[in-house]
C-alpha cells in the first residue's frame, strides 16, 4: 500500500455538503462524477497528497442510501493506492481478507478498485485504488 490516496465520506445532499467541504477545506471540489454502477455521486476535494471523497446517493435504496439510514453519514471508506492492485488483491486473499469483488471495477476517478469486507477489517471498509492506466 502506497499511501491513503481518499477517504470516502457519505453524505446526504451534495448541494450543502460540497459547499460545506469547500469552507472546511479551503479548497473548491475539483471534479464531480457520477458511478452508476455504485449508484453514487462523488465530489472530490485535494488534500496535499490525498483526498476527500464525498459520496451522495442516486438512488433511495442505493448502498450510500442505506449505509446513511444505518449509521448517519459520516466516514464510509479508506481507500489506499497500490501499485499493482491485482497483485495486492492476490496477497490478501491469501492472508485471508474477504475480497467483496473478484476482479478489479472501475471506479471514480480513473481508478481500478476493490472493497474488503469490513467483518474482516476491524469495521473498515477498505478499498484499494490503483489509477487506470497509470
Ligand atoms: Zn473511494
């Protein structure tokens, strides 16, 4: 693992949390995009050498919808980059973490991605990022 590349925050509407972060931060979001596959919206801010990543439903029973009626929004993931998430993903399913796709997805941001269930992670949704094509 190379370095914390973004943690993922849900949140409930864009319209004020994006401009909520942009005050925090001091920073203006840089790029929104919408996944349809994970049926969410993602805004991104830089932080130095990371980023946050704020995630907004698309749909009611989208996984952001329900991971918010469960606990509130707040931290959802910590996403790390790898250099080679195919070997990473080999080496800790060999350690025994759970791998919650078989095969790299393609994620916001131009990322390759895969989640680890958090049962296997003391509670943390782990995901690993590598830039497609990078
Ligand atoms: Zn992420």
């Amino acid at each position: 693992m190379l370095k914390i590349e973004h943690i993922g925050i849900a949140v409930s509407r864009f319209e004020t949390a994006i401009p909520l972060y942009e005050k925090l931060l001091n920073t203006p979001c840089y790029k929104t995009e919408t996944v349809a596959s994970e049926q969410v919206n993602t805004a991104f801010f830089q932080t130095g050498d990371s980023k946050i990543e704020l995630l907004e439903s698309i749909r009611e029973d989208g996984v952001i919808a329900k991971f918010i009626e469960k606990k509130g929004e707040g931290i959802h993931h910590i996403a790390f980059e790898v250099g080679d998430i195919l070997a990473e993903m080999e080496r800790l399913q060999k350690e025994g973490f759970v791998l919650l796709n078989k095969e790299p997805k393609k994620g916001a941001d131009n990322k390759w991605v895969c989640f680890l269930h958090p049962k296997g992670t003391n509670g943390v949704l782990v995901e690993l990022c590598q830039e497609i094509g990078g």
